[in-house]
C-alpha cells in the first residue's frame, strides 16, 4: 500500500508525465482493488485490530481521486461499488466505536466528497440515482441493529439525496462561470 501512495504521489507531481500515463490505464482496476478492500480492512478493525490498514486504503483512494485524470478513468461499475461501500461504512453505527473512529469517519466524509468533486458526472449522477431503489438487506455490513431495514434504508436514501444535491451544487457552480 505505501509503495502504491508512493507511485501515486510521484506521478501527481508530473501530471502529463509516463508514469500518470501508465497509472490511468489502471486507475479502475487499482479502485476496484481497494473497494473490495474496505469492507475486509473495516471488518478486521471491527474485531478489535489496529485501524491502520483501513487509513491505509482510504488514504490510497483519497490520492486517486484527488486526481481529476485517475477519478475519470474509473469506470461506472466500479465507482457504484466503491460509492455503496463508503455510504453503507458512513452509516454503521460501529465505526464511531472502533479505533480512530472519529477520523475514519472524517476520513470516509472527505473521500466521498472527492469521489463527487472529480469522478465522472455522468458515471457519478447514474450511479447515485440507482442507489435510490432500496438495498438489499444483505448487503448492510454491520449485523441487524435495534433498527429497521426501512429505516435503515431511510438513512442511506438520505445520504444519497445529500450527494446528489452536493453533485448538483458542483454542476451548477461550473455552469454559473461559464455564463
């Protein structure tokens, strides 16, 4: 993982240089990657372990998406994964108890808001409007709470109405400079 923060942050430094080149023509692999590694990263922290190796994934994910060029070369697919996973982690109601979990919170917060600032708007739009049917029961990471689904499900329809008024604000400041 640092070794990959590592080649992210050089290549943020030579933005049009070879190694930038090389790493968008595996930006959606490398995020595909790592979304499937937060749910194991906050799960393993979720049993009482070190929260480093969740940092350490939403830290490498941060830097792709910091990067206009990477965040563009994530596919749909991928970013609605990756978009789930950060919503539904945002929601558990066990993060705050875990070690760091103020940050990771924090953490979680500002990654979404990258995701939003520099993915792909139409990729980004189509994804959020199909998060607004309902989930899954099994697809919540934590186990059943006190809580409804349908609560449960209120909660996330709510988080993605915020993300979509946040991606709505961004698309009408951009249209408001060109007018």
């Amino acid at each position: 993982m640092k070794v990959v923060c590592h080649e992210l942050a050089q290549a943020t430094g030579d933005p049009e240089g070879s190694l930038m080149n090389e790493l968008v023509k595996d930006a959606d692999r490398l995020v595909s990657c790592l979304a499937s590694k937060v749910a194991k990263t906050f799960d393993f922290s979720l049993t009482g372990a070190s929260s480093r190796s969740c940092k350490y994934v939403l830290n490498t994910l941060m830097q792709t998406f910091q990067n206009k060029r990477l965040a563009h070369a994530v596919k749909e697919s991928t970013l609605d994964s990756l978009i789930i996973e950060l919503l539904l982690w945002l929601l558990d109601e066990r993060v705050p108890n875990m070690d760091d979990g103020s940050q990771l919170l924090k953490a979680l917060n500002v990654l979404m808001l990258k995701i939003l600032d520099n993915a792909g708007r139409t990729s980004s739009f189509a994804v959020l409007i199909n998060l607004l049917s309902p989930l899954d029961p099994s697809r919540w990471p934590s186990p059943a709470s006190s809580e409804t689904f349908a609560i449960r499900n209120q909660k996330f329809f709510d988080l993605v109405v915020k993300c979509l008024i946040k991606l709505t604000k961004v698309i009408g400041f951009c249209c408001n400079l060109k007018g």
